[in-house]
C-alpha cells in the first residue's frame, strides 16, 4: 500500500512533472495543450506525467467542453513540507558545525 506521501515524492522526483507544477504556479489553469507547447513531449507522454500527478493529488483537471484544464492543488506538499522540516534541526546543525570550520580555516 503507498501512502499519499510516497506518491507526492515520487511524482516530484520527476524534473517534467517538476516544471509542469511551476507553470501551473504561475498560470492556474492551463490547457493540457498549454502545458504540451514548450515540453519535448508527446501527448500521450504528457498524459501520463499528469496521470502521476493528479494520483499524488498535486493537480485537478477540469473539463470545459473539449478543453482540459489543469489547476495546481499544494496540499499534498505541505504535508511533504511539514514530514520534512521534522528533520530540518538535523540538517541545520551539520551546516552550523559547516559554518564554524570554515571560519576556523579562515581565521588561522
């Protein structure tokens, strides 16, 4: 069984999916043939990135006719956010100890 979770950091391992979340970003509600323009990609490939992305609840599409829009839903990422800034105090202190060597070197 996966948990939400796992599927919000394996659609955003991907650097396609990745792009298509920072133009929905931008522009809310783009067509699927919007966001196929400046993508090397054909339909059916793109298709499948926002299969992944819509099962990882990272965006909504709506039918209008025979247009398919696409809208960014963030709430799956703060979830991803929040599970990770648990553990921002470990990374944190590794980058302070970092810090203090480098000023160490610098001052001798």
């Amino acid at each position: 069984m996966t948990s939400s979770m796992d599927r919000t950091f394996s659609a955003l391992s991907d650097p396609t999916r990745r792009n298509i979340l920072m133009r929905l970003e931008g522009e809310p509600g783009l067509s699927v043939s919007e966001i196929a323009r400046p993508l090397s990609l054909k339909l059916p490939g793109l298709m499948k990135h926002l299969d992944v992305l819509t099962d990882a609840g990272l965006i909504t599409r709506i039918k209008t006719g025979r247009t398919v829009s696409v809208h960014l839903s963030a709430g799956p990422m703060q979830e991803a956010m929040d599970w990770l800034r648990r553990y921002e105090q470990l990374w944190t202190v590794s980058l302070d100890r970092l810090v203090a060597l480098v000023e160490e070197d610098e001052e001798e």
